[in-house]
C-alpha cells in the first residue's frame, strides 16, 4: 500500500460504486465497509463520487457524506481522491473544499461537465480549482464530457502548477507518450481498465480503476505486474489481461455500472441496484457479465 505522502494518487485507486438500500436511499454503512475492505485487499485508495459511485444522482448532503464516510473508514495511509465534476466552476470549487475539509488528500477533476469549453475557458476552470490547494488528478474524459484534455494542454495545465497527474480515459494509447514528451513530471494514471496491460508498459504509476471492486486482489496484482517493468512480470500479466478482458472492457462501455454491479454480486459482494436512469441489464448481456464473472472466479481470481 503506498503511503500519503507527495504523491498521494499514485497505485491502484478503486472508483468505488456506491451501494443503495432497497428505498434506494445510499447504504452508508456498507459503503463504509466496502472501503475498508478494499484497503484490506490490496488496493491503495478510493474515488468516491465519481461516475461508477453514481454521483449525477446524488443529492448535495449525499455527495459529501459519502466522501466524508470514505475518509472516516480508510486505514491510515490508504488514499481518499473524490470526483469533484459539476457543470459550473464555482460549485467545482465548492466540491474541492468541501473534499480538502473532510480530509482527502487529493481531488479527480474532469474538465467543464457538459459545456464543450475553450482551451482558456479550460485554463481558468483549472486555474480556480487549483486556488483551494489540494492536489489536482486531471480526468480527460472527452467521451462524456466533450473536452478533450489533449496533450499540449495537458502540458500547459501542468506547466502552470495546476494538476499533478492526469487520469487519460481516451483509449489511445499512443497518449501515453506524446504526454511524457510534452510534460515529463505529469504522472500518466490508467484511466480505463481495458488499457491496463498497455498503459502499465508505456509508464503509469496509478491507475483509476473499475474492476477491483469486484476482484481486487487480482486485478491489484495485475497492476503491480504490469507497472514494474520487468520484463518475467509482464509475460505474468498477459495471460491474468486475457483471462478478465472480457470484464475489464465493461468500464469503457455506457452500461459499466450496472455491469461492475453484477460482477460485484456474482462475487458475493454487495452491488445492488443502480439509481434511475440506469436500470437492469437486458437479460442477455447480463448472462455474458455473470458467466465472465464466473469464469474468473473459477480460476481463482479475487
């Protein structure tokens, strides 16, 4: 487990998915232990509120008890990096505060939610934040977001002191080495769990990831296989990547929560239901994500 010390992002950080009761109102005290057990597996911190915790469906007060409970249960040096995305800069800020006075050690932060935003527009956003004082993860999610958070403005943001590393979900994987050229101090974080094996050779030190809350022993030994640059390692990793890809690719599709749910219940975890919009699978590819789940579990995977 690393330690939160100057670099507080780095490792594998679980985006947890956030259990609900049967009303559907947030099961606090099982999100309280999935964050503890997660540290007891393995992993080296958590992102609450982000996409896969379901924060568009939360309410204020839910959206920071739930990152308050996430730093109450961490072990100590077990990191806590909360989503702070919102559609305005002000209540971004707001989030970022209200992150730093729970008592997180560092923030994930997409670029302006929904407004599709000008490269100055992008700067300033940034650039507000980054006034609170935390330590900033940049998300480049231009897929939701429609901002893309390219390389030389990655560099820019970075070259200005506003972010420390960037979570790059793009699924290019070429990226990874246009952004080591441009800012060789920006830390590269593995955005999507489908790149793993691939960003893990081209240099990151984190990973933001979806599938530890369902098999966090594995998918922890995966990262540490893939990252180490060793070369006996990476021949270890390939055949674990080949075994789970079918589930990692769950995170880059529109259905992840709802597919990293089941998984989670397959696993005797609690996943549970999502809140509206997001309903059940279609029974199909419900029956592709249990019988993958399966699968992996069979041959060990945890």
């Amino acid at each position: 487990m690393t330690s939160a010390t100057a670099t507080p992002w780095r490792g594998v950080y679980t985006a947890t998915a956030l259990p609900f009761n049967d009303d559907l109102s947030v099961d606090y005290d099982g999100y309280a232990e999935h964050v503890r057990w997660l540290a007891a597996n393995g992993t080296d911190g958590v992102c609450p509120s982000g996409s896969l915790g379901e924060y568009q469906t939360l309410t204020p007060e839910e959206r920071a008890r739930v990152v308050r409970v996430a730093v109450e249960a961490a072990p100590d040096g077990f990191g806590v990096m909360p989503g702070v995305a919102a559609y305005g800069s002000q209540e971004t800020v707001r989030w970022v505060e209200q992150a730093a006075e729970a008592g997180a050690q560092s923030v994930l932060m997409l670029p302006p939610n929904v407004y599709r935003a000008d490269r100055e527009s992008v700067l300033n956003h940034y650039r507000e934040a980054a006034k609170v004082g935390l330590p900033i993860v940049a998300y480049n999610n231009p897929i939701d977001t429609k901002v893309d958070l390219t390389p030389d403005l990655l560099a820019e943001l970075h070259h200005e002191g506003l972010i420390k590393a960037v979570k790059e979900f793009t699924g290019d994987v070429r990226r990874a080495y246009e952004i080591r050229e441009l800012a060789p101090d920006l830390d590269l974080l593995i955005g999507a769990d489908d790149v793993l094996l691939e960003l893990g050779i081209a240099g990151a030190v984190g990973w933001i990831a979806g599938y530890p809350n369902a098999l966090p022993v594995t998918t922890t030994r995966l990262y540490r296989l893939a990252t180490s640059g060793d070369v006996a390692d990476l021949a270890a990793a390939l055949p674990i990547y080949r075994d789970l890809h079918s589930l990692l690719r769950w995170d880059s599709r529109t259905e992840f929560v709802q597919a990293i749910k089941l998984s989670m219940d397959v696993a005797g975890r609690k996943g549970g239901r999502c809140r509206p919009p997001r309903g059940p699978l279609p029974a199909a590819v419900a029956a592709a994500v249990r019988r993958d789940t399966e699968a992996a579990l069979a041959k060990g995977y945890r």
